[in-house]
C-alpha cells in the first residue's frame, strides 16, 4: 500500500523524522545529569510512539483519562495527568494509578480524603498565567495533601511567545528557579518533595541547567509544526506528521486549489499568525513532503474544504501534503497514522486514542 492508495483526507506519520526528533530531544535531557525525561503523549496519543519515546513502560504524562486508561492498558503504570483534577475524577485517577495534579485547596482537600491510593502535585505558575499557584503559596496545598503529596509541577507555556535563544533560556530559567523555589521552601517546612517536574518543548531544549529539577515533560517535540519550526524547537524538515489530501477544485482566476482538507482535518489553529512567517492553516507540499510548491498556504478552511495560494493549477485528484500550524490540534481529528519511512510506501497504520 502506498499514499495513492489511502482515503483523504488522512494523517501521514514519519517514522525516520519521528525517530530523529525523538533522538533530538533525549540528547537534549542527557546535557543535565539525574534528570528524567516524561515524554508528554498528548499529542501523539499512540502506544506505538509511546514504544520509542518511553522504551519500557516509562514514565509518561497524558492530557485525559481516555489517554490514561489507553496507556494503562497498553502497559504504562507511571503517568501523570497533567490536568488539573476534580474530585469527580478521583476514582478513575486512583484505579489508574496516575499522579494528578492541583492548584486548589478544596481539591486538594478532597485528594487527601480520598480511599484510594492516589498522589498529587501541586501545580505552581511561573509565568504563563493559566493553571498554578505562585511558588510562594504552594506550601499551604503541600500541608492540606499531607503525605498524598507527590511533589511540585510546572508549565512555562508562554515560551510560546519567545522570539529568540536569549527569549527561550530567559524562560527557561524561570521555570526551572520557579520549581525548584517552591520545593526548596516545602522542604525548609520539613516536607518531602521527591518530584520537581517541569517541561515544554521550547524550554526542555534551551535550559542551560535543571539543577533541582528531577523530570522533564514535552511533547510536541515528537512531531513538531510550523510554529515549533519558529521557535527554534526543530527545522522546517523535521515535521514528521502531516495530513494527505486530494485537490478538488481549481481556482486559476485568484491563483488557488480546494482540498478536501478544511478545518476538521487541520484544525483552524492560527498560532503562526503571530510569528515570522504566517502560514495561514497551514503548508501545502508535495506527496514527498518537500516544499516544492513554494508558499503555498492554506489560507481559507471551511469544514471540509481548504483553499491553497498561491498554488499551481493541479490536476483534479492530485495528491498533496500539508504541513499544520499546531501538530497536536490537527492531529486530534484522525483516528490513526499511516506510518511511512522517507517513502511513499506504508509501512504500517497506528492506532491513537481520542476524546477525554
């Protein structure tokens, strides 16, 4: 079977550049001694990748519960659900296993109550400004979990928004001194902390030190987008995941095709209208992968349709490949990968697991 043979539009995966973008960031973690890397699975969402980037049921860190049972089924048993938990959920948590964590004492309070056998870690914010309490505060949730206490987590999601090397370490020393303050004053108040965990690709990448930090979490490293290529995270042909589509429709009088890639395939994620170069919905290439076609950007979704320019007029039928803007969004609309290795033969179909 080859990417002729395939319905679309569908997802393509990779396997070499996956492989290289995995390599990439375990030599990134090695740099600092004692720490772990926590492959973050919410974007790939597939035991298959989770076989190389966590070899032998490693540690793992998952966005939902349908994540978590699906790795726990597969074999993985030490995992965090890096969503802040309600206690609705604390009985499918505990079942599981899972680490959770929170910024709220009534949760916090009810994590503590619970009967099963479940860990928490308080989550802090040191500067995205979405979940966390300030490093400062993070001792008052410490006593409420009493010994449900599993240690200190963080996010620095507004790496997002760095332009620059010096942008990134910035960042990434702030999340690294944010975590490891908050766990340096649990400790002062006699509280063990055996995880400080912190992570996103961006800073995974550019810290020059993880002193106090025991764990690394990214994930979008692993399939990287547009954006991420921005960022510096990884290169423009080190986008291992794309979405096969047919053209039909020409447009020659404004220069354009429609694909039967619209929204739902791709996602109407606009991060890159923030960065360099804004690649509208994303990036048309050819049925190699390659950027032949120039800038060749999907400027307008609709649900089903997606419209390509400037574009060469291509036959009705013609087989393309776009490139997303945010890999994990495009992604969550596909039931699986069809998996190739620099070719256009598939070599295999992997299964991922969606909903929550």
């Amino acid at each position: 079977m080859t990417l002729d043979d395939l319905p679309t539009p569908c997802l393509v995966l990779d396997l070499g550049i996956l492989k290289r973008n995995l390599a990439h960031m375990q030599a990134a973690i090695a740099r600092h001694p004692g720490v772990v890397l926590r492959p973050h699975m919410k974007t790939a969402k597939s035991l298959k990748v989770a076989e190389l980037a966590a070899p032998g049921f490693g540690p793992i860190t998952v966005s939902t519960l349908a994540e978590a049972q699906y790795f726990f089924d597969g074999g993985w048993r030490d995992q965090i659900y890096a969503v802040g938990i309600t206690p609705q959920k604390l009985d499918q948590a505990a079942a599981l296993g899972v680490k959770v964590i929170t910024d709220d004492a009534d949760a916090a309070a009810a994590i503590a109550a619970h009967p099963g056998d479940i860990r928490a870690l308080v989550e802090i914010d040191v500067g995205e400004g979405r979940g966390g309490v300030a490093p400062d505060e993070a001792l008052a949730l410490a006593r409420i979990l009493g010994p449900r206490l599993a240690g200190i987590f963080t996010h620095a999601g507004h790496s997002y928004a760095g332009r620059s090397e010096e942008d990134m370490r910035r960042i990434a020393e702030q999340e690294r001194s944010g975590a490891a303050h908050a766990a340096q004053a649990l400790r002062d108040a006699g509280i063990a902390v055996d995880m400080v965990s912190l992570g996103s690709s961006p800073t995974a990448l550019y810290a020059q030190s993880l002193a106090g930090i025991t764990e690394v979490r990214a994930g979008v490293y692993m399939f990287g987008d547009l954006f991420q290529a921005q960022l510096g995270t990884h290169g423009l042909d080190d986008i291992a995941m794309t979405v096969l589509a047919s053209v039909i429709g020409r447009k020659p009088a404004r220069g354009a095709v429609l694909l039967d890639a619209g929204g739902l395939a791709m996602s109407k994620d606009r991060s890159t209208a923030a960065a360099p170069v804004d690649y509208g919905f994303g990036l048309m290439l050819d049925l190699d992968g390659a950027a032949s076609f120039g800038q060749a950007i999907l400027t307008r979704t609709h649900q089903e349709h997606g419209e390509v320019s400037p574009a060469p007029n291509l036959a009705i039928g013609a087989r393309v490949r776009v490139a997303p803007n945010h890999t994990c969004m495009t992604a969550a609309a596909h039931p699986c990968y069809h998996v190739v290795d620099g070719g256009r033969e598939v070599i295999a179909v992997w299964d991922r697991v969606n909903g929550w």
